[in-house]
C-alpha cells in the first residue's frame, strides 16, 4: 500500500489534527440499513473526548475498557454484553467497521458501549490517568515491513499513554496471527516498565481467553492456517 496524501478523504477523519494515518477508513459502499445506523445511532454513542468517560454511560460504570481498533466489533460486542455493569469505549477508524459494531448493539440491545470512529491517538492524552479497568489490541495490521514500522499501532507514545490509563492491576490484552505483529507486540510490552507479562506456560499464549470470543480476523487466520496468539498483561503497581 503507498503512503495516502494528505487531502485523500478516505484517510484523514474529521478530528486528524495533522496526524498520519495510514488504514483505510471506507470499505465498500455500505447497504442502506447499515447507512442508516450510521446516521441515526452514531451521533448518539459516539464518544466525546471533552467529557469524562464514566460521564458518558448512564450507569457511571466502576470499570471502563477501550478497544483499539475494534473491526467488525464481535468482541467488543461480547465482553460488553458479558459486562454490563461495565462500560465499553470502542475506537475503529473504518467506517464499515463502525457499522457493523452498531448492528451487534441494535441486535442485542447494547446500552454500555461509546464509540470513537477515528483514530485513537486523538483521544488517549484527553483521557484521566487511571480511567481504565484494561484495554485490548486484537489482530492489528502487522506493516510487516521495516520501513513501515512507525506505522504500527503500539508505537512507545501509544504505550506510554495506556501505561497512564490502565490503573494498578489492569490488563491489557494483545493478540496477531502474523509473524512479525506478534514480535513487535510482544517486545513492545514486555520492555516496556509498566507492564507486566503474565504467561506462565505455552499454554497461556496459545489459548483464547475464554471472555473474548472468536472475530472475523481470527477465523480467517485460521482457514489460511495462521495461528493466533494472545498476549496479557497486567499494569504494575507504583
């Protein structure tokens, strides 16, 4: 993929501030019904980064969770209906994306998820320090290619900006099927000084856990024979 320009709609949202995004943020033309959650039911859950988080849910949940990057949003779907009681902010640029999200909470009748349709980085330094019960990383684009590293999404300053916001003893959960995704993601957290690996066994990096369910990303990783992996850590204390 060649770097987007600046002026190309399709990578630069309405919030972008000048930052460099390089995903798409249009698939293909959406069907009118998924159209029409957009219009109607986005406004309404869509995260406000001038207000607190707990503000934004009417149950002023204890624990609040951020998914990066949500997709097709099955799992962020899952834990929060598993959840209730929490609260669910799901970022995801991809506009198809959102959608999709907006038909699971129309389907299942959703109240506890607010969504950001942009680019994360915009919203982290607005965020209180230790506003987070944890956060999830799942199937990221890998930029398998050196020269597109910075492109990534775990870069140190969005590592820096979760340490902040994960409270002692929050998790944060990572996942990739790709070679190269799951070593930078990996390295990335375990050198990092807040965050501790939990693993003690291959067991504990080869399973799912079982609150998060299967996406759309994992199946396909697994009909072309790719194995996922699943990396949690935990937020030190001090």
């Amino acid at each position: 993929m060649t770097r987007p320009e600046g002026n190309d709609p399709d990578f630069q949202g309405p919030h972008s501030r000048g930052l460099h995004f390089y995903g798409r943020r249009k698939g293909r033309k959406l069907r009118t019904t998924m159209q029409g959650l957009l219009d109607g039911r986005l406004p309404t859950l869509r995260y406000d980064p001038a207000a607190a988080p707990v503000v934004q849910f009417s149950h002023s949940p204890d624990d609040i969770f951020l998914e990066i990057g949500f997709g097709g949003g099955e799992n962020l779907a899952a834990v929060a209906a598993a959840r209730p009681d929490a609260g669910f902010i799901g970022a995801e640029p991809f506009i198809n994306g959102v959608a999709s999200l907006l038909r699971h909470i129309e389907d299942q009748a959703l109240s506890n998820i607010r969504i950001w349709d942009d680019d994360v980085r915009l919203i982290l330094a607005g965020m209180p320090e230790a506003c987070l019960a944890g956060a999830y990383v799942l199937f990221p684009d890998p930029w398998p290619k050196r020269r597109h590293a910075a492109r990534r999404i775990l870069a140190p300053a969005v590592l820096d900006e979760l340490a902040r916001l994960i409270r002692p003893e929050g998790s944060l959960v990572l996942a990739s099927d790709h070679p190269v995704a799951k070593s930078w993601l990996l390295q990335a957290a375990c050198s990092h000084p807040d965050f501790r690996w939990t693993a003690r066994r291959p067991a504990d990096w080869r399973a799912r856990p079982q609150a998060l369910v299967p996406t759309r990303y994992m199946k396909k990783a697994e009909r072309e024979s790719r194995i996922p992996n699943w990396f949690l850590f935990e937020r030190k204390r001090g």
